[in-house]
C-alpha cells in the first residue's frame, strides 16, 4: 500500500497547519481517493483505525479540512459522511 500522488505541497501544508489530527484525516483522504480513483469516498471506521483515529477524532480533523476548503463533506444521517477532495490551491481558501 502506498499514498499515490502528487499529493500538492500547499495542500499538506494547509492541513498540517490546522490543529489536532487534521493532517492525518487528510492524508487518509488522499489515500482512499488514490485507491477508489475518484474524488469522492467514504471513509470506512477500519481504514480510521489504521491510521489512529476513532471517530470523534476523524471527523474534528475532518471539519477543520472543511473549513479551510480543503475538502467538501455531505453529511447524511444513518450514513458514513462522502468527501470530495478539493485539489485547487488552498491560498485561495479561507485562512484561519
């Protein structure tokens, strides 16, 4: 398994800038796009798992990605949250 790329450096550094386990989230974003090959994925509670994130950690690192525009997340009731990954540049987002 690897983290398929390119990843943009501002993206990372955007998310790593955030607080908690934002940076982690987003990498484990980028990894479940790299593996479904779209840009829209659910994250399944075992790939959190494997990265060290229990829900309520997964989804503070995921509103944070969501605030600074890095991601787009539909929430649905009674089912796992779906999450675009934004790709354009993230100077043009909001800065906290």
């Amino acid at each position: 398994m690897f983290l398929k790329g390119p990843v943009p450096l501002a993206w990372l550094a955007s998310a790593a800038a955030l607080r908690g386990r934002a940076l982690a989230v987003g990498v484990l974003v980028w990894f479940m796009v790299g593996i479904r090959r779209a840009n829209v994925v659910t994250i399944p509670s075992s790939r959190m798992a494997e990265f060290g994130l229990n829900r309520f950690a997964f989804y503070r690192g995921l509103a944070a990605l969501e605030w600074r525009g890095l991601v787009r997340v539909e929430r649905r009731r009674g089912s796992m949250a779906r999450i675009t990954l934004v790709d354009s540049d993230p100077e043009h987002a909001r800065q906290r």
